[in-house]
C-alpha cells in the first residue's frame, strides 16, 4: 500500500471507515484496507467507471476519496475533483498523489497553485500540499519523481 497514504489514514482515522479508491488500478489498496476492516469500493476502467466523466457510488457518501497516479492521466480535472467531493460525506478527506509539474520524468505533471484553486472552488478547505522526491524502482523506470501530494477537507 501507498506508505503516505497509509500514514494520511492513521492520522485522520481512528478506526476503519468507508473509502473510495478512483483509479484503484490493480486494487492492491482497496485488498489493504479491506483486510484491516474497511468498507471499500474501488473503481477504474477495468470496473466500466470513465473517470473521465461525473461519477456517484450508489455506496456514497464516504469518509475517503484517494487517488494515486491517476490525475495526471484525467484531461478534465474539474470534473475528476467533483467526483471526488460529490462521493464525500461532509468532513470527508481527500487524498491525492499524482505528479508535480517539476518531474523531469513525466509530461503530466501537475501544478499545485491550478489543483488547489480547483479543490477551492469545490468547496474543500483544509487544503495541504507537499512535494518530494521518491525513487520509482519498478521493472524498467529506476529513477526519482517529483511527487505532489495533496490533501482536502469536504465542509
């Protein structure tokens, strides 16, 4: 599992919750959080979901909404953000890694000043952002990213 993620839920929740993983990719966090007593709903192009359009779970609303490496890839970000805060109750948290426009390994990244006037204008406060450097050590890449980490209250 996303070790920040991980870190992210162990300070904002005490005990399991509802989650939704947009993007969930191979579903290995939705199998995490399953396993340590969360109710999980993960979505991608292999469940039908175009992220591309507005989506509401009929499993909504939940405590999380995260997405990891998957917002680069979404051309309408607006609509991807409100899909997020549509699916969350109110004071649900969002959490987001995706890449920083400074990564020199990618043509997508993002701007952090651009996603949080979009988290803004939603209506997400408690808006957090960080950047790092993390070594993608997967088969064929070997080599850092410039992550941007971003992280919304729903009021």
């Amino acid at each position: 599992m996303n070790a920040y993620l991980e870190k992210f839920i162990s300070e904002k929740f005490k005990k399991p919750a509802k989650v939704l993983d947009l993007g969930a990719g191979k579903f290995y966090d939705v199998a995490y959080l399953k396993h340590l007593g969360w109710k999980c709903e993960g979505v991608d192009k292999l469940t039908g979901i175009d992220l591309e359009k507005p989506y509401k779970s009929k499993k909504a609303p939940f405590d999380l909404a995260y997405s990891n490496y998957v917002l680069q890839k979404i051309k309408n970000k607006d609509t991807f953000i409100k899909t997020s805060y549509d699916n969350l109750k109110k004071d649900g948290w969002l959490f987001i890694h995706t890449f920083d426009k400074s990564d020199k390994n990618t043509r997508f990244g993002l701007d952090k000043k651009e996603l949080s006037h979009i988290l803004t204008s939603r209506g997400f406060t408690d808006i957090e952002t960080e950047i790092f450097s993390f070594y993608d050590n997967d088969s064929g890449h070997k080599h850092w990213h410039r992550i941007l980490q971003i992280t919304a209250r729903k009021v």
